[in-house]
C-alpha cells in the first residue's frame, strides 16, 4: 500500500525551528517529486516548497525562502522540511505529496500534479 507519513510538527515559540519528515512505504520515491503543502486555519492549501526525484533542484514559496530548506535521502526514502526563523503565520497543517516526473515539471511553483498525499502534521507557532 503507498503511503506517505509526515511526522515532527509540533508548538514552537516564534522564530525557533522545526523538521519535518515525509516517509514513504509502499514504494519507491526515486523517480518522484516530493512538494511539501500546507494549509491553515480557514485557507486554501498552498505550496511551500519542492525537491525533484534527484533533488539536484529545489522551489520555494516566496513566504518561506531563506528560512526553509527541503531535502531528501533517497535511500531512507524519506524526504524533509527544515523550518527556521518560524513565525505565527508558518502556524498550518503540513502536508508532504509525491508526484511522479514523466514529461512533466512538478517542481514549479504551486507544484501541481502530485499523486500521493499524506495525512498531514500540525505545526504551530506561538508564545
């Protein structure tokens, strides 16, 4: 069964840090595109950030560049969010997706095209 499991969302007070992480099961992520999306209270979900299957290219959401840093392990066929310098509107339901890249982009912002989807993880930033 494919699988994607987020995990390390958590309260954080502003400006500290969190990472995320992205398990995939079921199969493998070497050829997919790994998006990370968020969603907060009484929004529409939106792209944060992609890593390419290789991860020799990564995106950013305007909102988060310079704080957050996607990245993978392809070996641990799991992929990651670090998230610094986080602040109260960063607070949402974390999202990871994969996408498989055949012909296609997926890698460009909003970061369309995504197959799989995980349940999601709570951040929240707050004192």
């Amino acid at each position: 069964q494919l699988q994607l499991v987020e995990s390390g969302g958590g309260l954080v007070q502003p400006g500290g840090s969190l990472r995320l992480s992205c398990a995939a099961s079921g199969f493998s992520v070497d050829n997919y595109a790994i998006g990370w999306f968020r969603q907060a209270p009484g929004k529409e979900r939106e792209g944060v950030s992609c890593i390419t299957g290789s991860g020799g290219s990564t995106d950013y959401a305007d909102s988060v560049k310079g704080r957050f840093t996607i990245s993978r392990d392809n070996a641990k066929n799991t992929a990651y969010l670090q998230m610094n310098s986080l602040k109260p509107e960063d607070t949402a339901v974390y999202y990871c997706a994969a996408g498989i890249e055949v012909g296609i982009r997926l890698c460009v912002f909003p970061y369309y095209g995504m197959d799989y989807w995980g349940k999601g993880t709570l951040v929240t930033v707050s004192s």
